[in-house]
C-alpha cells in the first residue's frame, strides 16, 4: 500500500462545478499536508498548506482528518485554467524530514 | 537566481553511460531534495541533502544512484550504468527552512532523462 493514495481520476466538470478531492496517508507520523499543482509536462507548484482547523484560499478549500488520515480539497466553481493534476503531499517528522507525494488526482475542466 | 535552476533540460544516453544532472537551488536555501517522476505518477523522493549532508538517501533505488552537494549549494545527482528503466523526470526542488514545520518546497524544471 502507497503511503499516500489518491484517486487518479480524471475528474471531468463543467465550468463552474464544485469538485471534491480526497487522499488518504497511511502514517500517524505525518505532521504536515500541502496540495501541489502540476501542469502537463510542468514542475509541481504550491497551491495551499492544509491546517488542522481547515483553510480556504479564495474558491479553494483544504480539510485535514487526522483521525481518519485524510486530506481533501475543495474547488468551487472551477475555471477552465483549473484543469491539471493535484498532488497531496504528506511531511513526516521522525527520522526525516522528507516530503512523500500521492500520484496526484487530474481534473479536466471543460467549457 | 530567482529559481531552482536544473541542467540539462533534457538527456539521451545509452544504456550502460554515465549521466549527471546538475541543481542549483534557490540562494539560501538549506534543504534540497531530488525526486524523480515517471510518466502518470507522482514525484517519488530520492534523497535530502540539509547543508553539505544527506540527511535521508532512503529513496535512491541502488548503488548506482548518488549525489553530492560539497558547499552546500549546488548539487549533483549521479547515475552510474544506466537502464532503461531510469528514465523519468528528475526533479530537484530546495527549501528556506528545515522541515520542522510547514516545509514549502520550490521545484526546478527537471531534467528529462531518457535511456535508449
């Protein structure tokens, strides 16, 4: 099993759909969680920290579960230019400090 | 410079060649990480240098994968006898601050390393 699982998609939407991600880890050491953005044939990028409390970054939304070790990320009224995979990211600290990533989930948003 | 700078962009070698790909991190940047992504799936981590040390190389897949980073900076990622099962992406991404917290990563481009 994967340390970090997520549903490959593709997710197909209209514009302007809300669509759900959701990713799964499998170590109680995590400590911290990100979503990344990759565009085709592009670097992963940044897209959001993920805090215990839940945080939203303008249309989008991250939820951390620690009890059942689940991240998901929330897209609201999804634009064209949203289309890419995301990339749940996961951070242990115990011997390392090493950053394990899902295999990303890909959504295609179409007009 | 402004990025996470990774030469060459692009590498085709023969099976059995040896191959180096070159990062150069963000300035100050202490942490730098490789990772390599192969074609529908996520970056899968290699090593983690913090200064001049590898502080995890539990990712590098046998012996004939190593890497350096002798100041600190600058890093290089070495592959010895190379298969054709080693092409991939091969990401360098670095970090401002140890991962004791939120640990943002910055990635470069990647070299894309093909093996014939």
């Amino acid at each position: 099993r994967k340390e970090v699982e997520q549903d490959p998609g593709p997710f197909n939407v209209p514009e302007g759909a809300t669509v759900a991600f959701n990713c799964t880890y499998s170590n109680s050491a995590s400590q911290s969680f990100f979503w990344y953005r990759q565009d085709c044939r592009k670097e992963p990028k940044l897209l959001m920290s993920v805090y215990s409390s839940g945080n939203e970054d303008g249309r989008f939304t991250a939820q951390l579960n620690r009890a059942s070790q689940y991240i998901s990320l929330l897209i609201r009224d999804s634009k064209l230019s949203d289309s890419a995979t995301y990339l749940c990211v996961v951070n242990r600290v115990d011997s390392s400090y090493k950053l394990i990533f899902g295999s990303g989930t890909r959504l295609l948003v179409r007009p | 410079g402004a990025g996470v700078s990774q030469t060459p962009s692009n590498k085709v070698t023969e099976k059995g060649k040896y191959v180096e790909l070159r990062c150069d991190p963000i300035s100050g940047h202490t942490a730098l990480y490789w990772y390599r992504q192969s074609l529908g799936q996520g970056p899968e981590f290699l090593i983690y240098f913090q200064g001049t040390g590898a502080a995890d190389d539990s990712g590098l897949p046998n012996d004939r994968f190593f890497a350096v980073r002798p100041e600190g900076s600058v890093s290089t990622l070495k592959i010895q006898r190379t298969e054709r099962g080693d092409s991939a992406v091969y990401l360098c991404a670095s970090s401002e601050r140890r991962a004791s917290g939120a640990n943002v990563l910055t990635f470069g481009a990647g070299s894309r390393l093909t093996v014939l």
